[in-house]
C-alpha cells in the first residue's frame, strides 16, 4: 500500500496579526511548518505534497524543502482560495496512492506516533479523522449569542489534522465538490473540513482516531507560545 501526505501551507493567517503567514513563523529558530514535513518525512508516507501559496512555492522550496533535506517532498504546488481548493490541488499532484493523509501545516506537533495510527485505521476504515473529546462544556448559541442547547459531552470531539482517506474516495468526493461548485451551486454548506466533503458527497462514515491534546493549531501569538513550550519538552 502507497501512502501520501498533503501538506498544507497556503493560508494567510489573518488572527496572527503579523505580515508573515503563521506557518513560516519562527519556533526554535525553525519555520512551524518544518515540524510536520519532518514528521511525514521520518514516517511510512513515501510521497509528501506541500501546497502553498502561489507567491511562497519557491521560498519554500529553497528555505525550507532544500535547506532541511526533505527528500520526500516531491511537489510544491500553489494553492486555491479556498482550504478545499487548496486540497483538491494537492490531490491532482500525488503521483499514485492508496491512501492520503491531510494535514495543517500550522500543526507542528505532529508525530510519528499519530500519523501511524492513522495509517493503520485508514486502512480497514477508508475515512479517519484525527481529534480527541473535548474538555469544555459546550453550547449551542442563537444569532444573538444566547444559549439555545447543550449538547451531551461525552458525544464531542475536537477535529484535528491529518485527516486519512482512500485516495481513490477522496478524490471522488472533492471531484463532486468542484463539479458542484462550477455550477454556483448555493445549497452547498460551509465547508470546514475534508471529512465533511466525503461526509456530503458520498455519506461516507468517519472513524475518529485519537491525535494528542497538544497537536493544536498555531493560530494566535499565544498559540506559538504554547507550541514551542510542548516542542521543548519534546
């Protein structure tokens, strides 16, 4: 069985508050994306596509793909508008897979212990997404930020990244996904994540798949923080 890994690497990172996307900023001296190429390249994924944006393919290309040895990097593709554009060109790049594991690149506590977990559970589920239960109580708020319900706890988890799939299913839920959208197909939901294109396209079940509570995503200055004290207790 081929496994391949998406990286992706296009987003803005808006809530960072600084002029330099969130996934090239500095932990350690090191860019947070480096931590879950490396990740993937110390792993059994054999083909690693980093999809970034348009304006960032050779930067990252030559500072971060070149300047680490990332051998299993085989294509640096530039992403869409959107998250699902994005995946969807990674997709169209991997050469040939079994199976694909898509993951943030603003996840740098990525381990080889969680891709393997997944790769394991993709193979007898076809769909798996990483997460674990959340913590907090939660609600369920109207427009006006009152509380209409809360759901049970014990029935919610938190999704994280990699999310794991048949290649072959993948490609024909984000196939359906752009198809519809060259329609300007407006009853489409908001989509969040690739489990919910395989989840509406194709009712494809999802296993979750325990991740860590610390494979958080860098998406404030706060968040960096916290990324780089787990990284050296690592």
């Amino acid at each position: 069985m081929k496994f391949a890994a998406i990286v992706l690497s296009a987003g803005t990172g808006k809530r960072m508050g600084s002029e330099i996307p969130k996934q090239y900023l500095p932990i350690n001296k090191k860019p947070v994306i480096y931590y879950s190429l490396k990740a993937f390249e110390e792993s059994g994924v054999e083909e690693i596509i980093l999809v970034a944006g348009k304006e960032d393919v050779e930067y990252c290309r030559t500072q971060i793909v070149e300047q680490y040895g990332l051998k299993k990097v085989t294509a640096i593709v530039p992403g869409g508008k959107e998250r699902y554009d994005s995946v969807y060109e990674g997709l169209k790049a991997i050469s040939f897979a079994d199976y694909v594991l898509i993951h943030d690149g603003a996840r740098p506590m990525l381990t080889g212990e969680i891709i393997k977990r997944s790769m394991d559970a993709v193979m007898t589920e076809k769909a798996c997404v990483v997460g674990m239960p959340v913590k907090d109580t939660i609600k369920v708020v109207d427009k006006d930020a009152f509380s209409k319900t809360t759901p049970d706890r014990n029935t919610l988890w938190q999704v994280q990244t990699p999310q794991s799939f048949s290649y072959p299913l993948i490609m024909d839920a984000y196939t359906k996904l752009k198809e519809r959208i060259a329609q300007n197909d407006r009853t489409l939901p908001a989509i969040t994540d690739d489990a919910m294109v395989a989840e509406y396209f194709l009712n494809q079940k999802i296993k979750m798949v325990e991740g860590s509570y610390e494979n958080i995503k860098v998406t404030t200055p706060e968040d960096l923080l916290i990324a780089e004290l787990f990284l050296n207790k690592k």
